[in-house]
C-alpha cells in the first residue's frame, strides 16, 4: 500500500491539489491523507474509489502495477488493451514503450458507430500513419471524408484536424504510428 500513497501524493501534487482540497472532494481527513500518502495506514478500497474520481484517474490506476518490460521484443500473447477511448476505440501497444522512444506503434480496434454520430476532428502534435488491416475505415482530414480499405495507408500530420469513424457494422481493426508527443 506505501507505493499507492506516494503515487496518490505525486498525482495530487501534479494537479496542484493541496490535501485540503482532497479532503474536501473526498470527505476523508487531511490527517488519514496524509498517513496514508506516507505509508502510515492502510485504506478502504471505497475509500480508493473516491480518491481516484477526485483526482480523475481510474481506480486501476492505482492498483495494477506496471510491468517492467526489458526486451524489446513482444510476443503477440503479452500484447494487452492499453486504453479504451469514447468506448468505440481499443488500443493495443504493439512495443515495449519507454518515454525515451520516437514513436508508438498501436494496433486500435474500432467499434461500430451509427451513420448520424457525431464525430469531431482535433488536431495535436506530431505525425501519424495509417494502415488498415481489416474493415472499411472513415478518415475525416481536414474536414474532407475518405473510405479506407484494407491495405490502404494515410500519413499526416497530427497537427491537421482528423479523426477516425467506422460506419460499418462489423470493426475495422488498423495499425497506427504515431509519434510520442501527446497521442495517448
């Protein structure tokens, strides 16, 4: 329980949140905080649950530890979902990912959407590429539509308004590069 209350301590400090305001969003004492932040006790997991929605993280965040990867090999049966977004985009990576590489490769399943969804383009840092392995995939880019089969591939940059649909009914599953800057 100790590295769980540094990193809630770490997490707080990096949204500039006293332990006042924790206090106050999670009803618990700034004193229990504070021991628990130090290793000094141990908390309830609904305690936990609160905690993790004051300081906007999920509760795994805390509890599943990372893994420490050392080859820079990964066998297609270590591959897990990295992320799950708007709950229509699974991301796997497909590297053994440290802060110090240039690019993160993902393997991103997409769910169906329906035809009169909403789907809003943004823009970030870097680049990206695109390769489609199965299904029928909707790249808008810079407001303009195109259709993807597979074995079609796009490469942009991150910094054009895009986004990715699937108005089919099956999912469209594709290989994406991007650059580490702030695509997660």
């Amino acid at each position: 329980m100790t590295h769980i209350g540094k990193n809630i301590k770490k997490l707080r400090k990096s949204n500039n949140m006293t332990l006042q305001e924790l206090s106050e969003k999670t009803n618990l004492s700034i004193g229990f905080l504070s021991q628990f932040e130090r290793g000094l006790t141990s908390i309830a997991l609904d305690s936990l649950e609160d905690i993790s929605k004051a300081l906007e993280v999920d509760i795994s965040h805390f509890i599943v530890k990372p893994k420490v990867k050392e080859s820079c090999i990964l066998k297609s049966f270590e591959q897990e979902v990295d992320k799950i977004t708007s709950n229509k985009f699974i991301k796997y990576n497909l590297s053994n990912v440290s802060d110090d590489k240039k690019i993160l490769p993902r393997k991103v399943d997409i769910l169906p959407i329906e035809n009169k969804e909403d789907i809003k383009e943004h823009s970030h840092k870097g680049e990206e590429f695109i390769y489609v392995l199965e299904g029928t995939l909707t790249l808008l880019l810079d407001s303009k539509k195109f259709q993807l089969y597979p074995g079609d591939s796009a490469h942009y940059s991150s910094r054009k308004l895009h986004t990715l649909g699937n108005y089919t009914n099956k999912i469209v599953k594709i290989l994406v590069i991007t650059t580490n800057d702030e695509y997660n």
